[in-house]
C-alpha cells in the first residue's frame, strides 16, 4: 500500500469517528506528528570542542560533509 492510499484511508476512519473517539485520539496523532529529534547548530564551545578533537586524533575525524556524500 502507498503512503498515499494508508494516508486516504486512514483519513475516512477519522471523517468516520464520533467527536468523543477524535478528542480521544487527538493527543496521540499530535505526538506522532512531531519530528522524531531536531538537529540545531553547534554552539560555540560545542564547535570548539569538536575542532579540538579534530586536532588531536585527525586520523578518526570524518568531515560531515564528507560523510553524507558517502
């Protein structure tokens, strides 16, 4: 089934459902509408930290860029 067709039919149980069944379900569906994490810049002791560590084992340090490509 594609995402199209799950997303489709799980729409008309909800058009389906009493009011009281949706204010049940409400809070589970906005929890599993959010984003499992987020990614959020490196502060600026966090940046220094990791070129430190750069520094120090340059032999264990993959670039993120670099990786991603991969």
């Amino acid at each position: 089934m594609t995402a199209l067709a799950l997303k489709k039919e799980l729409n008309g149980y909800i058009a389906k459902m009493p009011v009281r069944k949706l204010e049940i379900l409400k809070p589970l569906l906005s929890e599993m509408a959010e984003p499992l994490y987020t990614i959020e810049p490196a502060s600026k002791k966090e940046a220094a930290m990791i070129e430190k560590r750069a520094r120090e084992f340059p032999e264990n340090f993959v670039p993120f860029k670099k990786r991603i490509k991969t």
